[in-house]
C-alpha cells in the first residue's frame, strides 16, 4: 500500500524535478503551491517509482493523477486499492483534457468525467500582460496610465527586505475584506505566511509596488516549466485605481518576460474573480476534470 505523507520543505529536491520534466501546464503540479496550501487542506504526497502522487485531505479523498515517467497504470491501480481501503471508488481531481485522454487509454470505459468549471486554470501569453497592446487591453491599458500618472510609485522585486511590510499590507487588506468570505481569507492567509516563510526555499519570485513609499500591492508565484509561470498569489487595494493592473503589468514585464506563459490559476467560482480574469482574455482556459472510477 502507497504511503502518503505531508509535504515538507525537503521533499522539494525530488518533487520539484519530476514536475519540470513532466512539463504540465495545471497549477497543482506545482511544489511550491501545494506545500503553501497543504496545512489548509491537509495534502499528502507519495512516491511511486518515479511518479509524484498527491492526496487531498477530505473525509473521502480524492487524488491527483501520477506525474512523471513511469508505469502510470501500475500507480492507478495503487490509487485504486488506496481508495477501496477508505471503502469508496477511486476519485481524481483536476485532470486536464491531455490526462482524460491518458487515463482513458489506460482503463478504457472505467471512469466518468466531469468538468469542474471554477477549477479551470487562466493562462496568458507573458507578452499580452506586459504590452497590454490592442483594443481588447485598452480599459487596462486607461487604468495603468491613471496609477502611473496620478500616484508617487516604485516597484521592486519581492525580499526579504521587504517581506514584513507585504505581510503588513495583506493585513490591511483583509480588514477591507475580512467580511465577505472569512473562512476562505482566513485560510488564504494561512498559505501565504508558510509561503512567505520558505519563499527563497520554494524558488519563489515576487513583486512589491509602492505608493509614497507605503507598499500598496504585492505578488509571487513559481515556474511551471522554463516556458511557464504560475502566479500564486495577487494583492491590491481595490480602492486604489490601478492597483491590480499596475502590479500584473510590472511584476510580467520585470520578472517573467523570459517566459512565454503565464498560468494565473483558477476562479474558485468565484463571479467577480472570473470577470476580473476573463478581462485579460486568456490565451488557454485550461479545463480540469473530475475522474471517478466505474468499478
């Protein structure tokens, strides 16, 4: 039986390779991510040969389909007989188009799908966020002049100089938001302290955007791949105009123009959210699916 484990920091230097090799473009094959929301969500990860397993930490898990080389049938039936153990079918999470197709081949006819919507990843092309050129982008293009011309900024990248300060920001920022969604904030803080904690460690790389000298905005995320980005996490102060698309522009246009990719992750479902991504008009809305087994 498949040993799972909660993720630590040192599980990165065998983790992190197999999900570069693999190239995946879905955000939950990121290390960093997973070790940020891990005390959240109670993940666990497994080793099979040289496959990266993950298992969330629900009542009835679901489980995330291999990544790497490897017999991929031989660690589905593992997974198989892991979920028979917790007496329920074998369900996975997030499998994209690419994997439907593969778990398919493997076990024609044993799974349904189904799409999970608010769980499709935003993807953009870098040169899109750092340009913003065209009619589409000229709402954005309005919003960044306004920020630039109006305020007294800086932008930096994201240290340990300033680290203090964005956790002193998000703070703020829950205040103004506390109140909307309190569990979620609550557990978003979470994740972003233990990632904040071991940014240098997990690769992370960040911006910071200043007003005045008072750090207004911040960012971070990690590579995917040498030709995508993930983009973890994005603060603002909604109430200051600019803010967000002042950030998303110069975080890309210092810090990730070397790639081609920039994956800024899902919508939760959430409608606001999904308006404000769909407004950069992504190049891939990657769709994710859920897989349960028949048998």
């Amino acid at each position: 039986m498949l040993e799972f484990k909660k993720p630590e920091l040192q599980d990165k230097a065998w983790v992190a390779p197999i999900m570069r090799e693999a190239n995946e473009l879905a955000c939950e094959y990121c290390f960093g991510n997973l070790y940020m929301w891990s005390s959240v969500y109670k993940n666990s990860i497994a080793r099979y040969g040289n496959l990266f397993l993950a298992r969330d930490g629900g009542e009835r898990p679901m489980y995330l389909f291999p990544c790497g080389n490897g017999s991929k049938k031989a660690a589905v039936e593992e997974l198989m007989r892991c979920a028979a153990n917790d007496g329920v079918p074998l369900k996975m999470y997030s499998l994209t188009p690419k994997k439907v197709r593969e778990l398919e081949t493997l076990f024609p006819g044993q799974f349904d799908y189904f799409p999970m919507r608010e769980y499709f990843d935003y993807i953009y092309l870098s040169q899109d966020l750092i340009t913003l050129a065209g009619r589409k982008y000229h709402a954005k293009r309005n919003h960044l002049s306004y920020f630039k011309k109006t305020f007294q900024w800086q932008y930096e990248p994201l240290t340990e100089k300033n680290m203090d300060e964005c956790l002193s920001m998000n703070d703020s920022w829950e205040e103004k938001n506390l109140e909307k969604n309190p569990e979620e904030i609550g557990n978003e803080r979470i994740a972003i302290t233990r990632g904040l904690d071991k940014f240098f460690e997990l690769g992370f790389t960040g911006g910071v955007l200043r007003v005045d000298g008072r750090v207004v905005a911040y960012t971070f995320g990690e590579p995917l791949s040498d030709k995508v980005f993930c983009t973890h996490v994005e603060k603002a102060f909604a109430d200051m105009r600019g803010g967000y698309p002042a950030i998303n522009q110069m975080f890309a246009e210092n810090a990730l123009s070397s790639y081609k990719l920039i994956n800024r992750e899902e919508d939760t479902g959430s409608e606001g959210l999904r308006k404000a991504k769909e407004s950069y008009y992504p190049a891939v809305l990657l769709p994710k699916y859920r897989a349960v087994y028949k048998g």
